[in-house]
C-alpha cells in the first residue's frame, strides 16, 4: 500500500542508523528501502539499495538474503 510509502522511507532512514554494524538487519533493510524507492519512482536509489543487497548477501552467505536478491531479479525487477 503506497498511503503510506513516505512514513516508511523515514523508518527506514531511521533504522539505518540503528542498524551499525548488524549486516543482518542492514540487508534486511536494503531489501525493503528498495521496493519504497521503486514505490516513489526513485529508480537510481533503488538500484542502490539493490546493489549493497547483493553485496551483503554474498558477504554473508546467507540463503535468505541471496533469495531476497535473487527473487527481485528473477521477479522482472531487472532495470
């Protein structure tokens, strides 16, 4: 729902900065600012926010984080 889209680009402003140093919660949080972005039209940050997704998933190796990267290329969310 986008009635809210700009309440959660704040949110997430917010936890970047709670996030520090737990890679975890930083994907977490790239995962979910980029389908905000793509929301608002804010192509470039999305890829961005796609891009450190994807880094922090291969540093970590986590199948949850590649999945969440993987499955926004795979979904046509190619641009």
């Amino acid at each position: 729902d986008v009635r809210h889209l700009e309440q959660r680009l704040e949110l997430t402003d917010e936890l970047r900065t709670l996030a520090g140093g737990h890679h975890e919660l930083a994907a977490e949080l790239h995962h979910w600012r980029f389908f905000d972005l793509l929301g608002v039209g804010a192509i470039d940050d999305a890829r961005a926010e796609m891009a450190a997704l994807e880094e922090l998933a291969a540093r970590l190796g986590q199948p949850l984080f590649r999945a969440l990267a993987e499955g926004a290329r795979e979904g046509g969310l190619t641009f």
